[in-house]
C-alpha cells in the first residue's frame, strides 16, 4: 500500500489546459473515484499517475518518492483499461503469471500467486481457457487479477466496466469493491458513471474543466455538494432557474424559500425522489406529461405553471404506489426547502 500526492500538477494540449495545477492526496488503501463529463481532465489525471504523460509542472509522489517522470515499467502500478488488453494466445492463468514471469520470479512462486488471485477473482475453474473463451466480465476479471499480479502500491482502473453490459457492470463493480477491500491496494479509478463512483469509493473527486470542484465521500457529496456543477452532476437532480423577489424564492404552493444568494436569478437543484405528492391544499398542480417505469420506481415528467411559465420536473416514486397514475393526470407536488440546494444562478 502507498499513499499518493498530486501537487499542483498542470498539463496542457495546445490552448487546452486539461489539468490546472490540481493537487490531492490519497490515503494509503483508500479507493478514489475520479469522476467527471468527457474532457474534464480524469483521464490526463491517471495517464500522469501511470507514467504515459508528463505534467508540464508540478510533482506526483508514491509513498514520498517522487515518480513525476519516473517511465511506466519503474512505477510501483498496476493499470486496468477498458478494453481487456489480454494476450490471446495466453490461457487465463498465463495471462495473470505473465507479469511475475517478466520479473522473473520462480515457476513455483508464479503458480502459487496465480492460483491465489484466480481464487480472489472466482476464475480457478476458467484457468485453462483462452480469452476468446471468456466473457466479458470474465475477461475484465481475468485483467484486474494480472493488474494484481506483482503486488502493486497503487492501481489505476481507467473506466473498466464501461464496456460491459449493465448486468454485469454492476455485479463487477460490486465485486471490484470487495476485492479492494481485501487487498486494500491504493487505488483510482476514472469513471463518468455516478453510480459506480458512488459505490465504489471511499472518496469521489468531482473534476470541471481540469480542477477538482469537489472532493468528498459518497454520503457527502450526495447529500451536501457544494457548487451548481456538483448539484448538478451527482443526483440527477432538478435544475430550476428562478426569479428571486423580495430576498427569496418562490413556486406557487409547492416551495418558498426565504434565504437566497443576493442575485436576481437563483439556481436550485433537486433530487426526483425529493419531490412529494401531496394533497391539493398544500401543493402546486402539476401535468403529467409522461412516465417511465423502472422497477421500484416509476419516473413521471411534469409540468408546473408558473406566472405564465412553464416549469419541468422529474419526479421519482416508488412504482407500487403510483401504479394509477396516467399520463395527462393532473398531481400536486411540493418541495421541502431541507432538499433544494439553491446557488447563484
């Protein structure tokens, strides 16, 4: 295990400033997830880490040795990719040894670790087989275990379920947390997916534009974020942009918000579970414009009237419960002020 610390680390690409000097640190057996939209930096972030691309400025350090333009081959990782990067013509249990092989360790000392990560990874009965044998998960398995081989201080996973369908995405990402968790190998693993960095991590960085806007663990961040991009990012959560009269906000019935940014536009964001049904007296009428069942719940898109406007939202209810709602049904909804995140718009 090692920790890890990034200080003030820049890299750009022409005009493109994809990291600007980014700092972190990395407890030692901690899971980071670096998540963010295409083109924030996260991928430039891990190929720094891996030794692919040096930063124009700034240090990179496992466990206090500087690795900043330290080659690959010489850093103390282990790298899963999304695309398997297996050896073809390798039988599973090659796959995984040929990184001890390399290094030259003994036949016996080979077997003996291969047999104990194809045990950790659930691929004993597959060790035989060729990867064009395998399945996708099996194959993305098969890489996690090689990555392991040589006992690495760090490793870095650059979005490694996201070829995989979603069946089997979630039961790898439960199972790539389960074994981090008993190797307690230092990790980083680059996602866009919310939910997996959420479930994966014990803590998540939020990257825009190659900076960090918000570091926390899933609980926080989910419940707390702290700038409209996190609100924004995490949650699927409601944007609504809002006049702001008299000091607050306002949406007929459904929310009043006394205490806003000192602007003339509020930006406030809400999570679709967060909306509530309520009677006629206490809420807004809201049109249902349509719905989508997804097993527990049932997501409804709404319209909202106000002042002449039109306000959408989606509204996520559990399915049971909700079975007798139609499209062109008229509900009525409310917001409680403790669930809405309000910014400056």
């Amino acid at each position: 295990m090692s920790t890890i610390t990034i200080h003030e680390v820049s890299k750009t690409y022409g005009p493109k400033r994809a990291l600007d000097s980014l700092s972190l640190d990395v407890h030692s057996g901690e899971m980071i997830a670096i998540l963010g939209s295409s083109g924030c930096g996260k991928t430039t972030l891990l190929r720094c880490l891996a030794g692919l691309i040096v930063p124009d400025s700034g240090a990179i350090r496992f466990g206090g040795e500087d690795v900043t333009r330290l080659p690959p081959q010489e850093r103390p990782i282990g790298m899963v990719f999304q695309s398997y990067a297996l050896f073809p013509n390798m039988t599973v249990a090659e796959n995984v040894g040929f990184p001890l092989k390399v290094r030259g360790r003994a036949p016996r000392e080979i077997a003996a670790r291969v047999e104990e990560l194809l045990d950790l990874v659930k691929l004993t009965a597959l060790a035989d087989r060729h990867p064009n044998e395998l399945s996708g998960g099996q194959q993305q398995r098969t890489a996690l275990a090689r990555a392991l081989a040589p006992s690495p201080q760090v490793l870095l996973l650059d979005e490694p379920l996201s070829a995989l369908d979603a069946v089997v995405r979630d039961n790898l990402r439960d199972e790539l947390r389960r074994i981090q968790q008993k190797v307690r190998t230092t990790a980083l693993i680059v996602t866009h997916d919310q939910a997996e960095a959420l479930a994966v991590a014990d803590r998540v960085v939020v990257m825009q534009d190659g900076r960090i806007e918000q570091l926390a663990t899933p609980e926080v961040l989910y419940e707390q974020p702290l700038t409209a991009f996190s609100a924004s990012f995490i949650g699927n959560r409601n944007a609504l942009r809002l006049p702001v009269v008299e000091g607050g906000v306002r949406l007929g019935k459904a929310l009043t918000l006394e205490t806003v940014p000192a602007a003339t536009t509020a930006a406030l964001f809400v999570r679709p579970e967060d909306v509530r049904r309520v009677g006629a007296e206490h809420g807004e009428p809201a049109y249902v414009e349509s719905r989508m069942f997804q097993g527990q719940t049932t997501r409804f898109y709404l319209q909202l009237q106000r002042e002449g406007e039109i306000v959408h939202l989606r509204a996520d209810w559990p399915a049971r419960e909700v079975a007798d709602i139609r499209v062109g049904d008229t509900v009525h909804v409310a917001l409680t002020p403790e669930d809405v995140h309000v910014f400056e718009a």
